[in-house]
C-alpha cells in the first residue's frame, strides 16, 4: 500500500465520527504479538486518530486521554475483519494488509 493509498478518512453521521483505518504492510511488519497498544491495529489506529493512547482488544478498543490513562474517552467496537485478523496475527498465521470502518462512541 503506497503513502498516497493511506489516506485516514472520517466521515460524520448523526453526530458520530467514523474513521477509515487501513492497516499497512509496515504495521504487520513492526507490530508486537498479543499486544494491545503494540499490535498493528492498535498501530493503525493510532495514526488514523492521531492519538497516541489507543488500546485494542480482540473486539473492542478505546481511546484515552493523557492526563487520564484510567478513564476512555471513546470506545469502538471492531468489525469481524478485524477480530479475525487480530485472531490470525496472534496465533502466527499470515496476514496481509487491510481497511475497515469503525464509529468512535464517547463513553
């Protein structure tokens, strides 16, 4: 995927954003196992939000604040792609890079 391809796109419906996230070659790459704020979602979506506390689950994530590492801002939930590409990438199988959509919710 060139540079030009990652493009982070948001989208405002209803009051929610929804953001684009595209999982690059380099973030498989240089992304950490079992890891939720080193996995190369949790990578993506740090870029994609510009915001550098992002933790990613098996199906959720949240974004947090600074100066309050205890409480998320925003929560999302991951689509199935993404869940199984999580589930894939830990168990060591091969993975390639991919896009999806996700609504950020306030908590």
């Amino acid at each position: 995927m060139s540079k030009e391809t990652i493009k982070e796109t948001v989208r405002v419906t209803t009051g929610n954003k929804k953001y684009k996230i595209f999982v690059t070659k380099h973030d498989i790459e240089s992304g950490d196992w079992h890891s939720c704020i080193g996995c190369p979602l949790s990578i993506a979506f740090r870029r994609a939000l510009n915001h550098k506390y992002v933790l990613v689950g098996a199906k959720y994530g949240e974004v947090f604040r600074e100066e309050q590492k205890d409480k998320a801002i925003f929560k999302f939930n991951l689509p199935l792609s993404a869940q199984k590409f999580i589930k894939q990438y830990d168990e060591g199988k091969p993975v390639k890079p991919f896009n999806f959509w996700i609504t950020l919710n306030k908590t």
